[in-house]
C-alpha cells in the first residue's frame, strides 16, 4: 500500500524512530534500503527547512510565522491599523506560549531522544534545553492559531504549517511525538 503523506511516513515507521534509527535496523532488508534513502531525506528536508526560516543565531518559529502572517496581509489587503494588530497579537501569543513552555520545560526535565539513545544521530545540532514540551510547536502553535482566526478561510492550510512545524523537530530526532501535543 502506497504511502501519500509526511504524517502517513512517520507513523508507519514508529513515533520515536527518526531516519537514522530506522536505517541503521534495515540494513539486513535491502529491498527496504531505497524507501528509507527517501525517508530520510524527507525527514532531514523538512526538519532543515524549518531550521532554515529562523532569522539570526537565536531566532526560532517566529520569522516563518511573521513571514507568513505578512503574505496574508498582503493577499487579503488588510489595513495597517489591522496588520499592526494581527502581528501583535500573534506575537504576543508567541511570547506567551514560550513563557509558558520554558515553565513546563524546567518543571518536568525530560531528556531528549538522542540522551535516552545515543545511537541517534541529528542532523541539526541538539538544543540544551530539556525536550518536553517542544519550543517549536508552543511558539508556531499559538502564532498560526491567531493567523487561523484573523483569516478564518486559511484555517486548514494554518493547522498544517503548525503540524508541519512540529513534524520537523520530530524528524530532527531531537523530541518525542507527545513533546509536539503537549
């Protein structure tokens, strides 16, 4: 049965597996060895290209959101009184969401995957702070629930930038699938 989707390829291959793990328990099924060659470069694509949006050392979701919340504005011609209000309102959502993510981070501790097992392997460098809940799915959460709500027949095309989002820290192999629901 054909695999249509990124989601549909995470699932069937394991919540906590990223495409080095994967890899390296296939090597005895060669027929497996094609589909897992583009397995991973799906997954290092997608976790690369959300890392690749973040503006300066330090940025993170928020120049993809307010990239995205600026071509919104543009297409739907919105005022500057409403553009002003749209982009705070999400970014104050976002700085919010951080608050309070950073809050359950340091409460709960949890390791990430490649703490747990060392023979994962990251194609992004390992964030020092603890996995649990993921930075990246509080911040592009909360901003693209607001954008969802100021340009409501967006909605779908919101929740799957934010899912997307999430997916690529999952993919990165640095956080667990119950990190991105938190």
């Amino acid at each position: 049965r054909p695999v249509t989707s990124i989601t549909a390829i995470c699932r069937s291959a394991g919540s906590r597996r990223n495409a080095s793990t994967i890899r390296s328990r296939s090597r005895a099924n060669p027929s497996a060895a094609r589909w897992l060659s583009v397995l991973s470069s799906t997954y290092t694509r997608l976790s690369e290209g959300w890392l690749s949006r973040r503006i300066g050392k330090y940025g993170h979701a928020n120049a993809a959101t307010n990239n995205t919340a600026v071509d919104l504005i543009r297409r739907y011609r919105r005022s500057d009184r409403e553009a002003a209000r749209i982009l705070f309102v999400m970014n104050a959502a976002a700085f919010d969401a951080v608050i309070g993510c950073f809050d359950a981070k340091y409460f709960y501790w949890f390791i990430r995957p490649p703490q747990a097992d060392p023979g994962i392997t990251l194609p992004i460098g390992l964030p020092p702070h603890p996995s649990y809940p993921s930075a990246h799915s509080c911040v592009s959460g909360a901003s693209f629930e607001v954008l969802s709500r100021a340009f409501p027949s967006e909605r779908q095309q919101m929740a799957a930038l934010a899912d997307e989002a999430s997916l690529s820290r999952l993919y990165a192999g640095i956080h667990y699938r119950f990190d991105m629901t938190a």
